[in-house]
C-alpha cells in the first residue's frame, strides 16, 4: 500500500460516516449496558443454555462462575473474560440417565451472542410514546411508526369523530340546550321572585324563530305545570271555604240548641213545682225531663260535630300551605339542577370550541424537529436528526412539532 493509500482511505471512510450520520450498528463493537439480555450456551453441557439479563449494576450471572461484570463490555470481550474464568473450573451436572458427570469446558465451547437487545425510547409527538424493542439496522423512521407514527395530540382526549362538520354540529347541539336550561333558568327566578342572572340567551348563535320556539315550549310546560297546581290549590280553597260555612252553621245551631236546652230546663222546674203541688201527674214531669234531655244531647251532638269540621279545617290549612311548601321547594331544586347543567352545558361549549381548531389541523403535518440523545455523546448526548438516522440500543428519540393549521375557523 502506498503512502496515498495509507492517508486517504481513513480520510474517506471518515468523510462517508459524517455525512451517513455515524457509524452503523455493529453487535460486535456495542458496549453492553444494563437491559441487555444474553444468550449462553456450553456445546458439550446442554442443560447450561439459558438467556441472562444484564442487571441494574452491570453484573451477570453465569452459572458455572457465578458474577461477572458485563456493563461497558462488547460480546466479544464478555465471552473471552467468561472463558478464561471457566476454563479453571471443573463442572459438574447431571446426564439424562441421572448420573452426575465432571467435565472440563473447553474455552472454544463457550458461546455467548445478544438475545434482545435495551429498547430503544420515542418520546414527545407520537401516538404511542415509549419504549420500542430495538433490532439492528432500526432506523428513527421505522421506530416512529412502531411508536404509532406521528401524532401532537396524543395527549389530548380525542372525539370518536375529529371532523370540524361534526365538532360543529355538536355545537350547535350544545346551544340548544344552553338556550332551553337558560330559558327555564330565568322563568324559575321569576316565579321565585330573584333576579335574573347570567348573560341571558340573547347571544347565542342560533335563529330567533328557534330560540323563540324553545322559549315558547318552556313556556307551554311551566303553564301545564301551573295549571295542575292551580288545580290543587283550589280544590283546597273550596274545601276549606266549605269548612268555614259548615263551622257557622254548627255554631248557629248549637247557640240555638243551648237556647231551647236553657227553656226546657226551666220548663221542668216549673213542672216540678207544679207537681209538688198536686197540680200535675208524674208522667208530664217525665215527658219534661225527657225533652229536656234530648235538647241538651242534641247541642252536645253539635258541638262534637263543630269541633271535627274545626279539626278537618286546621288539617286543610296545614295541607295548603304544604302544598304552597312543597311547590316553592320543587322550584329550587329544579332551578339548583338547571344551574348545575347550565355550567355543565358551557364547560361543553368551552371544550368543542377548543377542539374545533385541534381538528382543524393535520396531526402529522407541519414542521417537526427529530433530536437523538445517545449515551456517550457530549454534552447532554443530545443531537437533531433526520428519520434515516440508524438507531443503537438504549438510544431516546424525542419528536417536537410546530402547530400548522389547514384552515381558519
């Protein structure tokens, strides 16, 4: 090889991986680190084939030798350390017919290749973000896309339709109930007498005929119910008018009763006296305090029944001012509930309204920024790529877009 050959065939091969991005991946000159997972294997001891996984601290374990460091090892360095070490011990294992059998391992016979490798981590605008299981010859491209692909809303919560039509549409939807609870909102404060509050429905972005037909039918069912509760109320009012009227009637006969009781009473002291006086026979004193009796039960019997309309008006009374109770109850519930779905309602507009610019833009268009960040590399490890870029084991890849809309809304 002449001198020209010997100074520029480096300066080439230099001069192609800078402008390939770096070396390619070669297993045999990959450090190993913890994740790492091994193949071992003994060609004449069977039974020691198993894999080993590069521990937190770097260590494996092999069973004939027990710990050996790994970390910072290629395969190559690993398997020769592995077979000077077992050259110097005599293994002992168990044949299939039972037998324990003692056998020196040749260096030769010791086989240690990588399994699977550390994952590699896609991280930021991707659908999926996370680890991805590494094979050789991955390139940033092809990680992407077990990653899910590009996506900057992977973290936002996604509507099972992301078309603006649709987004609107349900807006729309979301208005008309906005207009229906704000116009039952406002009729429940009127009829409880409280002010109006909130910025009414004069600014929604919905025709008048259908906002007013949606006035009109809250409207109709406030009537409805109105009128099954004037319905109540009057037939309390006449029950209880019908009460009055029965209790001044009770009381006029009973005032008369106790008047004609108070003359036969007298009537039978006359009658008494007459008797004493020879001047009449028994049987008209009898008749006299018979008659007198029957005046004196019969106020009694007035009385009582005074007393049970008295009783059926109080429980009247107590029943319409319940039901007056329980209207004005059932009116703040209802307006606490269309409080609560109104505020629910807006919180919906608010979030369509912030959805519809998201849906409005293509989630893998737009300009992206792909960096790398690799053990070993200076500074932070961290480098801007392009997709082409060949992977390593343990390698972070991070995606970074820049918001671009399709469209204005």
């Amino acid at each position: 090889m002449n001198r020209w050959t010997s100074e520029c065939i480096p300066m080439l091969v230099g001069l192609i991986l800078s402008v390939a991005g770096g070396p390619a991946f070669a297993a045999s000159d990959t450090f190993l680190e913890p994740g790492d997972v091994l193949e071992f294997s003994v060609a004449s001891v069977p039974t020691l084939q198993r894999r080993i996984t590069v521990g937190a601290d770097g260590q494996i374990v092999v069973p004939p030798i027990g710990e050996i460091k790994a970390q910072g090892l290629t395969v190559g360095q690993l398997r020769d350390a592995v077979r000077r070490v077992i050259q110097t011990k005599p293994i002992v294992y168990r044949a299939s017919d039972g037998r324990e059998i003692l056998v020196n391992i040749s260096p030769d016979e010791v086989v240690i290749e990588v399994a699977d490798y550390r994952p590699v981590y896609v991280l930021g605008d991707v659908a999926k973000p996370g680890q991805v299981v590494f094979r050789p010859g991955m390139t940033i491209r092809q990680a992407v896309a077990v990653a899910g692909g590009y996506d900057r809303f992977h973290d936002l919560a996604r509507l099972p339709q992301t078309d603006v039509a649709a987004l609107r549409g349900e807006m729309s939807a979301q208005w008309i109930q906005y207009v229906k609870l704000t116009a039952r909102q406002d009729r429940l404060r009127r009829e409880l007498g409280k002010p109006a509050e909130g910025p009414g429905i004069s600014g929604a972005p919905l025709p008048k005929d259908l906002v007013a037909e949606i006035v009109n039918a809250d409207t109709e069912e406030a009537a409805a119910q109105n009128a099954r509760y004037d319905r109540e109320r009057a037939h309390f009012e006449r029950a209880m008018k019908d009460a009055e009227r029965r209790i001044t009637v009770f009381a006029s006969q009973r005032k008369t009763e106790e008047e004609a009781a108070q003359l036969d009473a007298g009537e039978v002291d006359r009658v008494n006296d007459l008797y004493r006086r020879n001047v009449v026979p028994i049987s008209r004193v009898t008749d006299t305090r018979r008659l007198s009796l029957v005046s004196a039960t019969r106020a009694l019997q007035i009385g009582v029944q005074a007393e049970a309309v008295r009783k059926e008006l109080e429980d009247l009374t107590k029943s319409y001012q319940a039901l007056e109770d329980r209207r004005r109850v059932a009116m703040l519930n209802d307006l606490r509930e269309t409080i609560v779905a109104l505020s629910t309602t807006r919180a919906k507009l608010r979030s369509i309204a912030d959805r519809i610019p998201i849906a409005d833009t293509d989630p893998t268009a737009g300009d992206r920024e792909v960096s790398l960040y690799r053990k070993g590399e200076p500074g932070d490890g961290r480098q801007v790529t392009d997709e082409g870029e060949e992977l390593r084991p343990g390698d972070v890849v991070e995606v970074k877009f820049a918001h671009v809309r399709k469209g204005a809304f």
